[in-house]
C-alpha cells in the first residue's frame, strides 16, 4: 500500500513535471486531466500492491484510449510514464519500489497492447467496451446498464427509422474523466460536483469521435431536451436518435437500485417518460416507447 500522503505528493509532483515535459501535447491539457490520471495511477498501484490488478488493467487502457483520441504517439505517453516512475522513486523506499516496478512493468504491457490496439477502429471499439463495463460497474450497477441501453435504444430505434449505431453501449464512457469520488459518491451530488459530471457528454464526444462522426454526436447530445433545459449544449431540438438514448437511459436508471436509490417499477419508469414528454423527451420518442413497452419488459427489468 501507499500511505496518503505519499500518494497527493506523488501526484502532485508527477502533474507538474508532466506539463513541462517539451515537445509533447501534455502542456495543452488541462491539469486537471492529467491530475486524475495519475491519482488513478497511483490508487490502482497501490491496490495492485495489495494483490488487486484489476484497476491497473483498467487505468492502463483509460490511458491508451484518452491520449490515443487525442493523437499523442506512444513514445510521448512513455515520457510521461518515465517521469512518473522517476517521481515515485524519490516518495516510497527501495524494498517498496521493488514492488511498484513489478506492477508498472505488467501495466506498461497492458498499456502498449492497448495502444496498438487502439490505432484500429475495431481495437479501440474492444477497449471501449471494456471500459464501459468497468465503468457501469463502478457506479454500483450490476454490469448490465450500459448493454440494456443498448437493447432498449436499438428497439426504440428500429420502430421509428433511426440508426443509434453503438450509442446506447457508449453514451456514458466520457465519465472516464470524471473523478472517482464523484462517480462512486453515495448520494446527490452538490452543485460543484454536478458541474463536473454534466461535461461527461464532451468527453464522450471527444473519445468516439475517431471511430464515427454520427456516434460522437448522439454520445454529445444523449442529455438535450426539447425545452432548452439539457446540458452540455443547452439545444432545443436534440436529434432524435440522441433523444431515443436518453430515453433508454432514463427507463433503466428509474428502476436500477443504487446505494443512494431504490429502483421504481417498471409501470413507475414508464410514468416517468410520459411525464416528460415535450420537456424532457420528444413526442415520437414518447410514443414509441408506449407502442414497444410491452415488448421490452425483459430489458426494463429491476436489478
């Protein structure tokens, strides 16, 4: 394990050097982003230390995705993975060292294949998907959100004559960027956090749009309203592919049971979706999920 304190120096320290690095885009992002990219680093290490190396699998290919999407070369993530390395040396001893080598060494596979693999349509949509699963499963549901969007929004979908292409699997997987004490929070959260979440669709944008223009931009708009009221754009006229998502989303999380949320019924959900109609949802998208309701009771079902 790594004391606390190590850990916010360790990523304090890496953060700076990191943006100083020359001749690479880390001084174009923000600190921020690469703040949380090494916290998560430093957390999934230490968890790795004490024999859990699930998240340093997963903070491995967060990272290949986010600097691949954004059109960093490998050897520029080496420089930054170098500096983080060389800063750590100089927080933990050498007997502990030995330990962090030894699991940066596994990461640092995981992290190459990942890479590689992410210079191809397919290989990025594979680590996508791992992604999004790892992710839904962090929330505190039970692994099945993101593919019961996908089912419900592909049925909504193919009623009214749209294409959602992977929408529904994907909408959420710009919460990689979101902390993990917001993702993983047992309650409401507070105003400064919500600021926070509610740039999840930019990210998403920005992560899908190397695979597909029309992807990206279902992913971007998954929380527009018809009355001006969504977020990130704040558009009064959300595509309807975009809108059929939202509405997916919406009946699974009315009934998914969260730490801080009983699940509601499945007649409840669907009360909630006419409720909304022509503030929340558009008139067809409330109508398609009226005619297909019965239909898709295996996919609105409680977990």
């Amino acid at each position: 394990m790594i004391e606390a304190g190590t850990r916010i120096q360790i990523v304090q320290h890496t953060t700076a050097r990191v943006r100083e690095l020359a001749g690479t885009p880390y001084a174009l992002r923000a600190v921020s982003e690469i703040e949380l990219s090494v916290t998560r680093l430093v957390e999934a290490l230490s968890d790795a230390l004490g024999g859990q190396w699930d998240g340093l699998k997963m903070v491995a290919r967060q990272i290949a995705v986010l600097r691949a999407s954004q059109g960093f070369r490998f050897s520029e993530v080496m420089r930054a993975y170098n500096v983080f390395r060389d800063t750590t040396k100089q927080y933990v001893s050498p007997e502990q060292m030995a330990g962090i080598d030894d699991a940066l060494t596994s990461m640092l596979v995981v992290l190459s294949q990942a890479f590689e693999e992410a210079q191809t349509k397919a290989g990025y949509m594979r680590i996508l998907d791992a992604l999004a699963m790892a992710l839904d499963a962090k929330e505190h549901y039970t692994g099945s959100h993101c593919g019961s969007v996908q089912s419900i929004a592909e049925r909504l979908a193919g009623w009214l004559g749209v294409e959602i292409d992977q929408a529904g699997r994907f909408h959420d997987i710009g919460k990689i960027y979101v902390p993990d004490q917001i993702l993983t929070k047992p309650g409401p959260l507070d105003p400064a956090e919500r600021v926070l979440m509610r740039q999840h669709p930019y990210y998403s944008f920005k992560i899908l749009s190397p695979v597909s223009d029309q992807l990206a931009s279902i992913t971007l708009r998954h929380h527009e309203r018809p009355d001006g009221k969504g977020y990130p754009l704040g558009e009064i006229a959300p595509p309807l592919e975009a809108n059929v998502v939202a509405a997916a989303d919406t009946l699974h999380a009315v009934i998914s049971h969260r730490c801080y949320q009983q699940g509601r019924s499945q007649e409840e959900a669907l009360q909630v979706i006419r409720a909304a109609r022509g503030t929340q949802f558009l008139p067809a998208t409330v109508e398609a999920v009226e005619k297909l309701f019965p239909q898709m009771l295996e996919e609105v079902a409680p977990v």
